[in-house]
C-alpha cells in the first residue's frame, strides 16, 4: 500500500482523484425549475418596488402653477415620505381631495401673520423666503391673524402667492395629510 500512494504521489495526482473522476456531472436543471425561480425574483423586485413607492417615495406629476417659479404646471415631483416636513420646504399634500404643492411656513406653535405691505410675518420676523410675490389675505377666509399653528398641523402657502387657495383660505394642515417633502423637480415640457 505503501508503494501505490508513493507512485501517485510521484505522478502529481493526489490519491483521492481517482474518486472524483467517478463522481457524476450535476443534473441540469429543469426548465420548470428556471422558470419558478424567474417567477419567485421577479415578485420579489416587484413586491420590493411596490414598498419602496408606498411607503417611501411618492411620484406624482403637479397640475396648476400655484408653486411657480419653483413647480411648474406638469412637473413630475418626488417626494420623500419618511422625512416629516420642516420650515420652508416645498411640499405635496392632500385637501379636499386633491393632491397639491405648497411651501411650509408655519409648524406647530409658530404665529403667522400678514403686514399691509404683504409682507408674511413668522413669530413677530419677516420670513426669509425666495418668493417674488407679496403675501395677500384670502378674501372670505375664516381664518383670523395673528394665526397660531396648532399641534399636529402646518400652515402651508402656494409660492405664487396671488393664488390664495392654500392656509390662508381653509387653515392649517393636518400633519398625516402631508405626503413629505419635494426631493426632486422634473420639468415636462414639450410632452
């Protein structure tokens, strides 16, 4: 037995080769198989795209210029929905039934008011913003100013403030009612 591992040894084959060459090829696998598996991955990418866009990211297209210059009439927008909204961030949110942009200007506690030159006041300062246009009351608006953001709300205005369809016509928002902050602004012209 000696003599037989010494000669394998001595052509450079390890003793065990021998065995491996008997083993037999694996089996292919059966095209039911391949097909299965293609089914099992792609449910699993489309179940992971559908959590992804339930839960964490929103894409809509805006309709209306209410957020112009910043959103435009046809623009598709993504928003963040696991970041909560915060001061002077561009936002989608739902009221009456329609899904619309606005700009956060007021969280809760905070006290908004609006000067007679349109100028928007934040706790008593003029609000440092990037909008071209004066801020005006809603006409027949119940909402009263001095305005104190309630718990669990935020006071929302269009950037194109001429249009008055915002917090200045029916109030504060409803937290839960905002889908988040806008990531990412596509402009669609010419489609």
């Amino acid at each position: 037995m000696k003599s037989k591992r010494n000669k394998e040894e001595i052509r450079g084959r390890p003793p065990d080769e021998k065995a491996r060459n008997n083993k037999e090829p694996p089996k292919p696998i059966s095209t039911k198989r391949l097909a299965i598996n293609l089914m099992i991955k792609i449910a699993a990418i489309a179940l992971a795209v559908w959590l992804v866009l339930a839960f964490a990211i929103g894409i809509t297209i805006n309709y209306g210029n209410n957020m112009h210059p910043a959103v435009n009439d046809g623009d598709l927008v993504i928003t963040l929905k696991l970041q909560r909204p915060y001061l002077n961030a561009a936002v989608l949110y739902r009221h009456d039934g329609k899904t619309r942009t606005g700009r956060v200007v007021g969280l809760p506690g905070n006290v908004i008011d609006i000067s007679g030159k349109g100028e928007l006041l934040v706790n008593g300062a003029i609000a440092s913003e990037d909008v071209y246009y004066p801020t005006k009351k809603a006409e027949n608006s119940k909402v009263t100013y001095p305005y104190t953001v309630e718990e669990g709300k935020a006071f929302i205005l269009n950037d194109y403030r001429e249009d008055t369809d915002d917090s200045r016509a029916f109030g504060a928002i409803d937290l839960s009612e905002i889908d988040g902050p806008l990531i990412l602004s596509l402009r669609r012209r010419g489609f």
